[in-house]
C-alpha cells in the first residue's frame, strides 16, 4: 500500500478519500491508528501488484509526501 495522507479528523480524512476514490486505478481506504492516545486517520491507496509497481508510483510524484506501507 501507499500512504497518500493523514488527518486528525475522521471527515477530513473522508473527503480526502472520496476525492482520490480509485483516481490510477487503485483502492483508497482509510485505517484508525492510535497515536500517544490520539487517532490520527491515515488514507492508503492499494492495489498494487508489486513493491516496484509502489515504489514507482511513489516516485513519480502524484502525491507529495506519499510513501510505500507494507501489510
């Protein structure tokens, strides 16, 4: 999987997710961590057939920031 964002706020965590839904073709979800007490709402895209296939979306820059997630 790919980290493509992380909010505080469930709905701003929603809306990011609702507005990438399946964008290259790939599955958005989002996963509840709980940090230091606190949830933090993190938003993936999955999918992807191998770890280059990730790593190369992760290079070629779609979302800044993004980074590769292993299950």
């Amino acid at each position: 999987m790919v980290q493509i964002g992380a909010f505080k706020r469930l709905e701003g965590a929603e809306s990011f997710k609702n507005s990438n839904a399946n964008k290259y073709g790939y599955k958005t979800l989002i996963r509840t961590f709980d940090i230091d007490g606190e949830k933090i709402y993190r938003v993936f895209l999955s999918g992807f057939r191998s770890e280059a296939e990730a790593r190369d979306f992760v290079e070629a820059k779609h979302f800044g920031g993004a980074y590769i997630v292993r299950e």
